[in-house]
C-alpha cells in the first residue's frame, strides 16, 4: 500500500468516525426532546368522560391540575400529582361545553392553569427535530472535511504551532556561534550530507535521524540549531516541548503528526524540538504518569520511526536534562547523536568574546584575552550580556567607545551586580567586612596552591554581597589537586576565623562561605575518594549535573551519619589552620584593613605590595599581575 493510499484510508476513517459522532448526536437531541415531554409525567391511559368527572369528585382538588383543553380535537388531559416531580397523566374525550367544565372546576377550587391550544401538525414536529440534527450533521461534516484538509482538527486544536523558517531564513550560519568547535564538528557532518545526499548514498552512508545537543543554558544550543538551518539552506520548523503539551487528550499526538506530515512535504529539512524533556521524560509509572504527554511522546517515537530518512528529515532536540529524557528517545535510530554543548574554556570564551564584540567600538585598551580569563565558568550567553553591559556603561558615561575598565566593570556586574549606592554601613559593620575580605586574600596570598588575588572590595553589590575578593587564575585549570581543594577550604573559612580572632564574636557575613566550603568538603568525601574513613567509595550521585547539580546519597543511614562527622571534622581541621595563618600575620592584616578602609576598593598589585613591605620583602618579589584602577577587576 503506497503512502496515498494510507492517506485515504486516513481520511475514511476519519469521516466515518464524525459521521457516527453526528448520528449519535442526531440521536442524542431526539432522546433529550421526547424526555422533556415526559421524564416527569406518566401516562396511565384514557378514561371515559363519566370516569373523567370521577377522578374530579373523588381526588384531592389539591393534586390536580388541568394541563391543557384542545377544543378543536375534544380532548382532555390532566395530571393528579401525587407528591414530588412526579405525576399521572390522564386523558379523555370532551363531552359538552368546555365553559361548563371550566366553571365546575373553578367551583370546586381547581386551578386551571392550562391554557386552549392548537395541536401541532406532524409534519411541523418533524421538522422541529429534523432541523437541529441536520444542523449538528453539517456542522461535524465542515470540521471534518477541515480536519482531512490539514486543518489540525477541529478549530485547529492539533494543529502544530512550529515557526517555519525558510532558507536562510534563520540569519545564523557558523560563523555566528563560537566556543563550541567539538559541537559544530559534529554538526558539519549533517550540513554536508544535506547539502551532498548523493556522497553518502552511494556508498550505503544514511543520514543519521536525529541529534540532541545537552548542555547547560546560555551555552548556545538553539544558537547551533538556527546555524545548522542557516548552513544547509533547508526549512527549519522550530518549536518548543511546551508546545505539544494541552489539556486536551490526544492534541499532542496530533500536533505531532500534523508537524511530521509538513515536514515531509517539504523536506530535505530541520526540525527543532527546544526543552524537548516537556514531553520525552522517562515513562517510569511508579511515582504516576500523564496520559497526554505519554501520547505525545508515543507519537513522536511512531513518527520517528516511521519517516524515510532518504528524504533528508532531521530533527534536533536540546535539553538541559538528559538523565530525565525516556530511554526509548535516545536510542540508536532515533536520536542518534549527543553532542554536548559545555561550557567554553578559555580558547572558546575568547572566541565568543570576539564574535559579540565585532559590532561593538572599543578603544586601544581593551585586552579580551584579559576578559577571558577573568571570566572562568561563563556561558555564551553571560559573556554576550558582558559586553552588551559595557556598551551601555560606556554610552551612558558619555565615551565614544568601549574601554577595558567598562569591559571589568559589566564583569563585576553580572557577577554580583551593581553597587548599592544607597546602603552605608556603620563604622563597626564596615570593619568587619573589611577585616573580613582581607582575611580570605591573606589566607588566598599566604598558601602555594591558590589562585592570585586581583581585586578585594568592600562596596555593597545588589546581589546580596557586602565585599569580596576576585581572584583570577594564571591558566586553565580543568582538574583540582586534593593540596588545592584543601588549601580552598582554608581560603573559604579564613573570614570567619578573621571575625573570631579580632573582635571575639562572630558574624551572618560568612554564611556563603560556610555553605561553599561544606559543599567541598563533602564532595571530597562523598564523590572523590579523598577521605581515609571512606577511601574510594562513591556515596553520592549528582543530579541535573547541567542545571542545580543536586547530589543524593546512595548509603545507609548509619554511613550518612559517618559522613556528616567526617565532613565536620575536615572543616574543623581547616578552621584551625585559618586561625593559625590570620594569628601569624596581625600586622598585615592591620595595615590592608585600614588601606581598604580608606579605599573601599584595591587592586590585587596594591594589596601585594603592602604585605611585602610587612614581611620585609623586595617589591619586585611580588608575582606579575596586571591589575586596573579601583573600580574594576
């Protein structure tokens, strides 16, 4: 059976199930017609006239009504209520004036409320009935010839809503996306056969079905789908998982296979399914499943499997939680493909830099390679709102062009926000933030494994900080030393012990750090091996390692318990060597304090240089480090 064949067997289907629909409705409206005529009354036959008058004597007068006298056809009908709704019906045939019935009836107390009408003809009845159901008939017939026709169904509910971008359409091609060259790599490959069919066809090479790119969001997936469409020149159908999702039963599904259906007729081309975990999540029924995005999901498995990939159909998913996505989806033959979207390192962020910075004027100054580096864990999109925020720094201080104390100022920005010119803290509170910052940066300072400080400020941001200290690596790291992630520990908690040791209380302001060098603290144990008590036994397992990176742990009670002592005992252990390093350094500290005090904001060089001077060392033994005036990083 050839596809057209299927397609007419379809729509047969299809106009025999709205033609039953219709007749059952048809049958529906003579149903609900004949009940209201007599869900309440019963009909207990014809009496004589003599009998008639009988009930009338003999039956409370209280419990009849006369519900209609038709004179032209001597007829009566009335109804004795016994209680309730619910009556019995009785008829008879007029003997004599109706006047004189009437009037009888009046005398006993009767009320009459029926009134004198006129029978109506058959063939009016008829029509009356008729005339509903031939309208409901029509009614289903037009949406039913629309549905065929592709409208999607009735009022276009499962019609599918996908944006269709034709050509280069999409604006994007690979230039635009940068930082992602293993991923672009990959996506080459199905640009090419697009473009080539033949090169591949003929030695037995198929197009691969479908691609997922995961990765974490602002990495640029949807960046890379649009490039994709841009370089091979085909239509690009885009759409999000939300958009399968509805109230209604079976919508999904149809949107699905109205979005397949385009597809083909168009194709070669691209589907896009952005967040497609709105609708691929895993169909594991123990916690209780959802019967629409099941369908819809089953769909979507159907259609994959069922289109010719020979016609050049591609679909690309993007998800920002693989582990959730049903395994069914991900298998070879579907999506074939995980190409992961990550981070940039620093070779990408600088390549993202240079791309959104290509519109942008920047003055002699700006160093990007400077930028880069000090902006270690951003995503694409972080580094594009970067630049776009020192633009408007530059445009609303009045310059001409882009400066790099903008480009350090919009880095400050995203990470911690704008300064809060409104909060001033008191003498005391400044104090203890400032002695606070510069414990961390002697702590940071005073060790071998740690990164060298670059600025420490002590002025409010709008994302909660009271100060901090900015510490820019020297290089790319990808892999931390048990040495260093303890010598972090240290760094971490060297606030608190600073609070403690020079104003014998302590405050609320380390409540980050305590959470940031818990959280080390456990991972060393829990997932690194770097514990004697647990030696390299994995107690816990990350989550959604692409959006919170939730860990649980899959130990017992009794060994969770272990783990809480063994990570308060690890803490405890790097408190005390904070103390010792803040204890052996009172001068220093003293000294930086009252510098950043009066300064409110100093560099890195500034801050090395003071604690030279302290231990007696010559300025140049202080490590090369490019710093900016106060203000930046």
């Amino acid at each position: 059976m050839n596809e057209n064949d299927r397609k007419d067997n379809n729509d047969d289907k299809k106009r025999r199930g709205f033609l039953s629909v219709a007749l059952l409705v048809m049958v529906g409206i003579f149903l609900l017609a004949f009940l209201s005529r007599n869900l309440f009354v019963t009909d207990d036959g014809e009496l004589t006239y003599n009998e008639f008058l009988q009930k009338i004597e003999q039956t409370d007068v209280e419990k009849i009504k006369v519900v209609e006298i038709d004179e032209s056809h001597n007829k009566i009908t009335i109804v004795i209520r016994e209680g309730g709704l619910g009556g019995t019906e009785y008829t008879t045939g007029m003997v004599g004036d109706v006047e004189q019935l009437r009037e009888m009836l009046l005398s006993k107390g009767i009320p009459v409320e029926g009134k004198v009408i006129t029978e109506t003809s058959p063939l009016l009845s008829l029509l009356i009935y008729l005339i509903p159901s031939a309208a409901v008939i029509i009614f289903f017939t037009i949406m039913m010839r629309k549905s065929t026709g592709g409208g999607g169904g009735i009022f276009g509910v499962g019609k599918n809503n996908a944006k269709v971008y034709m050509q280069k359409e999409t604006g994007v091609t690979f230039d635009d996306v940068a930082g992602q060259d293993e991923a672009e790599d990959s996506l080459v490959e199905i640009v090419d056969f697009l473009h080539n069919p033949g090169k591949y066809t003929q030695i037995g090479a198929k197009l691969p079905k479908g691609a997922l790119l995961v990765g974490p969001p602002g990495t640029g997936k949807t960046l890379l789908a649009k490039a994709v469409a841009g370089e091979a020149k085909v239509p690009f159908f885009s759409l999000a998982g939300s958009d399968f999702v509805e109230m209604f039963v079976g919508v999904g599904a149809s949107r699905v296979r109205d979005l397949f259906k385009n597809a083909q007729e168009k194709a070669p081309c691209i589907i896009f399914i952005d967040e497609i975990d709105a609708i691929g999540k895993s169909r594991d029924t123990r916690f209780g499943g959802n019967d629409e995005r099941e369908q819809t999901l089953n769909a979507l498995l159907a259609e994959m499997d069922g289109f010719d990939s020979s016609k050049g159909v591609f679909i690309l998913a993007a998800t920002n939680r693989p582990e959730v996505l049903d395994p069914a989806l991900c298998r070879p033959g579907r999506l074939d493909r995980r190409i992961i979207v990550d981070k940039p390192d620093l070779k990408g962020r600088l390549a993202v830099l240079k791309v959104h910075s290509k519109e942008v004027r920047m003055d002699e100054t700006v160093d990007l390679d400077e930028i880069a580096m000090a902006t270690a864990g951003a995503v694409g999109s972080d580094l594009a709102n970067m630049i776009n925020e020192a633009a408007i720094l530059a445009a609303k201080n009045g310059r001409k062009a882009v400066s790099q104390a903008d480009l350090f100022e919009s880095v400050e920005v995203v990470i911690a926000g704008k300064e809060k010119k409104d909060r001033v803290m008191n003498d005391k509170e400044k104090k203890m933030v400032a002695y606070h910052e510069v414990g961390h940066a002697l702590a940071a300072a005073l060790q071998k494994n740690t990164e060298p400080i670059q600025k420490i400020t002590i002025v409010p941001r709008t994302m909660g900080t009271l100060g901090y200290v900015m510490q820019t690596p020297e290089e790319e790291k990808f892999l931390m030393t048990k040495a260093e992630m303890e010598e972090e520990l240290i760094t971490l908690l060297a606030g608190r012990a600073t609070e403690e040791l020079y104003f014998d209380s302590v405050s609320t302001g380390a409540s980050n750090d305590i959470e940031k060098a818990t959280k080390l603290a456990r991972n060393m144990i829990t997932r690194y091996g770097m514990s004697e008590e647990f030696g390299l036994m994995s107690l816990e397992n990350v989550e959604s390692m692409y959006l919170t990176g939730h860990t649980t742990l899959n130990c017992a009670d009794k060994t969770a318990a272990e783990v809480d002592d063994a990570v308060k005992a690890k803490l405890k252990e790097a408190y005390v060597k904070s103390k010792e390093i803040i204890g052996a350094n009172r001068e220093a500290m003293d000294r930086i304090a009252a510098y950043l005090l009066q300064k409110e904001t100093i560099t890195g060089k500034e801050f090395m240089t003071i604690l030279k001077e302290v231990k007696g060392e010559p300025e140049d033994a202080a490590p090369e480090t490019e710093t900016q005036d106060a203000g930046n990083i």
